[in-house]
C-alpha cells in the first residue's frame, strides 16, 4: 500500500531549522530508502507560490496564493508499506526528530493512503 503524508506547520519558532535537525532528517529518509519503503520526498515552496483550482457550481475558478489558512504546507513523503499503521510509524519518527531538533516547531501530518489499481480491479 501507497501513503502520501503532508507536512504542516501549525507554529514555527522564530529560528531556523537547525544543522542537526537537517541531519536527522536526512539519516531517516536514507533509513526508510534502503529498507525500501521511501518512494520520494521533498519540501514543499510556500503557498504564495501556488494556486488552488476549484469547481463550484460548474465553473472552474483559479486563486493564486498565498492561502489564509493558519498552516503552511511544509513538505511530502510517499512511503510504499504493508499497513496504516506502518506509515504513522514512520510520520511519528519524522515528528518527533522534529520536537527533539527544533524548541518550539508544531506541525501536523496528515496520512493519506493512496489508491493503487488492486483497488479498482473487477472481482472474480
């Protein structure tokens, strides 16, 4: 099974990310790589730099960013595991560098399973 897991940040502190905590990350991401469930990963640029597509009431409608929402899309990771709870292991692992790397960094991951074709074949 296929996770897509978005990164927000809900409350950044007024440093940046620290040499450390960049490290960490790093070591984690080659960890989930060669046990082979990291299938691509990446930060995400800020809001202000993208759009939203919408369809109401027929008609397709664009707004630029930035978007008034309290939380900043950070980054994404899609993970290739057996389970949901497999793919909030390795979100929990990712947070918690974050808590233990950078005093006052919130966020909130959101895992969200993706549909692979075995969802959509025809029963037999």
């Amino acid at each position: 099974m296929r996770y897509m897991i978005i990164l927000k940040a809900t409350g950044q502190p007024s440093t940046p990310p620290s040499a450390e905590l960049m490290e960490a990350i790093a070591k984690l991401g080659e960890e989930a790589t060669r046990a082979g469930v990291m299938l691509d990963n990446a930060g995400l640029a800020p809001s202000a730099q993208g759009a939203r597509v919408e369809l109401v009431g027929g008609k397709v409608s664009v707004t630029d960013g930035p978007f008034a929402e309290a939380k900043e899309l950070v980054s994404y990771a899609l993970y290739q595991v057996r389970s949901k709870e497999e793919a909030v292991e390795w979100t929990s692992r990712f947070l918690k560098i974050h808590r233990d790397h950078w005093a006052g960094w919130e966020g909130e991951a959101d895992v969200l399973r993706v549909f692979g074709p075995e969802d959509f074949a025809a029963p037999e």
